[in-house]
C-alpha cells in the first residue's frame, strides 16, 4: 500500500473553508469561534472537524478502535477511503457557499501534518492561532483531561510521567515554524490570548481586516460572549480514580462522529460510557462551575523555565514582544 499526499489535495467538488482556527488548545478558541459564529456572514460547524491530521495516532489515538472479537482496527485511512473522508468533510459546509466559512481544530498547530496538507490545497484557506502563555495554557489542558476521562494522575505526576500529553501543545515555536514554511505569510494571523482577554474589541477588529469581514455587522453583545466555561469535578482524586477504572471506554465518546466506524459497532457501544458517566458525574462526583485549584508555585516556576528555553526565538518568528509579556 503506497501513501501520498496527493489523497490530501481536496477533490474538484468538495467545499473548502475560508478559515481555519487552529489552535492553541485552551487559548480561547472556543470563545473565538462562538464571537465569529455571530456574525451575519460567518458560518462555522459547532464542533472540532480535525480533518487534516485525522489519521494522526499520536494527536487522535481516541479516533481508532480495536475490536479483539475480529481481530480489525478502524482508522481514518485517507489512503484506503479518500472518497470517504473528502465527502464527510465537505458535508460540515454544505449549503454554505454564499458565507464566509470557517472550522476549528485545536490540535492542527501542533501537527506538522496538517501543516503540510492545508498548504496543498488549491484553495489559500487562512489559519488563525491564539496563544496563551504555556505554562497555564498546559494547566488548563490538564483539567480539561481530567473532566473528559483522560488524565489519571495528579498534574505533578503526569509532567513526571508522562509530560508529552500536556506539555507539547505549549511547543508554539517550533509549531509556527511548520506554518510559515508552508504556508504563506499573509495566510497566518497569531492572536496573544491575554492581549484578545484585556481588549477583545480590538482584537476582533484586526480578526475581521485579516477575514475581509465588516466589523460593524456583529450583534452588540457578541465580543461579550466567554465560551467553554469549566466545569469542575467535585473530588478530583475520585475523579481520577474513576478515569484509572474506565479509561478503556474513553474514547467511544466519537465512534458515531468519525466518517469510518464499524458498522456492526451501531449505537449501543457508546451507552455503558455515556451511563457511567452520567452515573459518576451526577450520584458521586457532581461538577460545579469554578475555578481549578491553584497551581503550586514550585511546579509552575519549573515549567515557566522550561518555556523560557524552549521558546527562546519566538518573538524574531512573530516580530513581536511575546516572552516578556509572559514570563516577567
């Protein structure tokens, strides 16, 4: 079985976005795509498509499946089902046409794939990025494992071992990289979530000139809108426990989303995890919304230099003071 990318290049009849918001995970984009979603001329799907790195184990294990009774893996195979995936795709948009169409993907700015894949396209589609200051960022990425079933440690023992799961999204460097050498400059705009926090106005201003879209057609109240907000477990430990015990059904929670599933799987593999989900969160550890508990400062000064290291040329890639925005 021979792979190219040309599967990647998008047939004569499929529907491309305008847009891409591409991530960072747990920068705001949710609420970026909820202001963008208000605007007359916008469309965007309500959830993440992660199409162009949909085959990406390492960014979507929770996308393949293994059924031990016939020995078979399902996986998004462009290479075994091009039609497929490109009509799945282009569904997300259809009807679209006369709007300016966007989708979000958080994990497409840690994923050189995707990179690669979206610069080939004969369509110049625009990527949008927001990037939070790393350290919290990865904190934040944290908790949102813990509540969706994936983290089963404390977060000191996950950067202990297994840190890859919450530290690369925060990689922003080396990420950029793969987008400017793909793709072309004007192509790319990169938002600074805490300046996007401290004066939304006119960061959406700058979001519609880089769009071609008018800035006095958004509702009154739309910049106001704060996506996504977090919903807290109760107990966290028992949380955790809870993920340790059934973390194996995790990640049915997409087997009725993805273009290829088994057919004979139908909709009753996602009920045992939907029930003792349900179960957990209502009977034993119901979820609140708050705030997370605050990190410790001996794990946050550890990451913070770590950062400071490896994003060390950040600011030359966005001619930009970033850094010491951050971390002084």
């Amino acid at each position: 079985m021979n792979y190219t990318i040309t599967n990647w290049l998008a047939p004569e009849n499929s529907i491309l976005p305008d847009f891409i918001i591409g991530g960072a995970m747990k920068s705001g984009t949710s609420t970026l795509h909820s202001i963008l979603n208000e605007h007359p001329n916008v469309f965007i799907p309500k959830n993440e498509i992660n199409f162009f790195d949909i085959d990406n184990i390492l960014q979507h294990s929770d996308f393949n499946y293994y059924y031990r009774s016939i020995d078979k893996w399902i996986n998004q195979s462009m290479n075994s089902f091009p039609t497929e995936l490109w009509s799945w795709y282009s569904q997300h948009f259809e009807g679209k046409n006369d709007l300016v169409i966007g989708e979000d993907s958080t994990t497409y700015l840690a994923s050189k794939l995707a990179a690669k894949r979206i610069s080939i396209q004969k369509k110049k589609i625009k990527l949008v990025f927001t990037l939070r200051q790393p350290t919290e960022r990865a904190y934040s990425q944290y908790w949102h494992m813990l509540r969706s079933g994936r983290a089963t440690h404390s977060f000191e023992s996950t950067l202990k071992f297994n840190p890859e799961t919450v530290i690369n999204r925060s990689l922003y460097l080396d990420q950029l990289k793969w987008y400017f050498e793909f793709l072309e400059k004007d192509q790319i705009m990169v938002i600074i979530f805490e300046e996007f926090l401290k004066d939304k106005n006119k960061i959406i201003f700058e979001l519609c000139s880089f769009l071609n879209l008018d800035f006095n057609l958004f509702p009154e109240d739309a910049k106001n809108i704060h996506s996504n907000p977090a919903m807290m477990p109760v107990f966290p430990k028992l949380q955790g426990l809870k993920n340790k015990l059934f973390r194996s059904l995790g990640n049915q929670r997409y087997i009725n989303y993805l273009p290829l599933k088994s057919e004979s799987y139908g909709k009753f593999g996602t009920l045992i995890p939907k029930v003792i989900e349900k179960a957990h969160n209502t009977v034993f550890n119901p979820r609140i919304s708050m705030k997370p508990p605050k990190m410790r400062e001996s794990t946050r000064n550890f990451l913070n230099e770590y950062f400071i290291s490896e994003l060390n040329g950040l600011d030359e890639l966005l001619e930009r003071d970033v850094l010491s925005f951050w971390f002084d």
